[in-house]
C-alpha cells in the first residue's frame, strides 16, 4: 500500500445533517488469501489526524461545518467515516476502493479538493455536493477548506 504526504491547518462551524450514502453503494475491495503476506489488511488513516466514526447502516450524520468522507476498512470489514472539521490538508494512508463523501462545510471558503500522486486536482467539490460510489483509490490527500 501507498502512504501519503502532510500539509496544512485552520477552524471551521459545526451541527448535524443526515447523510444518505448507503454503505453498500459500491463494492468493497476484494479480500486476501490468508497466507499472502504483501496484501495483508490495513485501516484507513488520514494525516493530520481527524475525528471518525464506523457505519453499518445505510447511511449516516455528517455534522454540518464538516467535510465527511466514507472510505472501505477491512481490519472491521465496514465502513470509515473521517470528519474533516479543521482546514487543512490531509494525507491519506490505505484508502482503497469505492467509498463516498458529503461536503457539509459552511462559509465561502469550504470548497474542497481531492489530489493525485503528483498534487494534481482530481476534484474541486462545492459546498452540499455528495457523491455515493467515489474510487479513493487515485486521491493521496484532500483538502477540506482553503
């Protein structure tokens, strides 16, 4: 697995908005055989570090103020949910699969922005925009706010 590189920090708002990105929308990654050592399981995590929760359900609360971002854990065989709450930009380590995100953020700076291996832009998402079934598998860092 890849890990990714640090940046950035800065304070948004909060509240509560239910997000209905079921966890089930899209496939989660395929697992190991047991004895293969190179593929052996690790948890999503992001750097600087953030609040999460897991979900079950078929859907979840994003608090407002916060850019949530759901992404595959195989160590739970769930789902992850990172709150992006401080502006920043965050490194993310073993984000693989499909998985989704709700940009809850409030303000006029609360667009964020998802980057590839060489810091290209892959996606600039505006504030109440969600996506179900995102492929994580190509974003090394996000930026919740600028």
């Amino acid at each position: 697995m890849r890990l990714r590189s640090l940046l950035g920090t800065a304070v948004t708002a909060a509240g509560m908005l239910a997000v209905g990105l079921a966890p089930g929308a899209g496939a989660a990654p395929a697992a190991s055989s047991a004895g293969d050592v190179s593929t052996r399981a690790n948890a999503p995590t992001v750097s600087p570090a953030a609040d999460f929760f897991y979900t079950s359900g078929p859907g979840y609360e994003c608090p407002t103020g916060n850019l949530c971002a759901r992404v595959w854990d195989p160590t739970r065989n769930t789902f992850k949910v990172f709150k992006f709450y401080r502006c920043a930009t965050y490194s993310l380590s073993y984000w693989n699969g499909t998985g989704g995100y709700a940009n809850f953020q409030t303000g006029s700076r609360a667009t964020a922005t998802f980057y590839g291996s060489s810091g290209n832009v892959l996606r600039n998402v505006p504030i109440d925009e969600q996506n179900t079934s995102y492929d994580w598998g190509p974003v090394y860092r996000i930026r919740n706010c600028y």
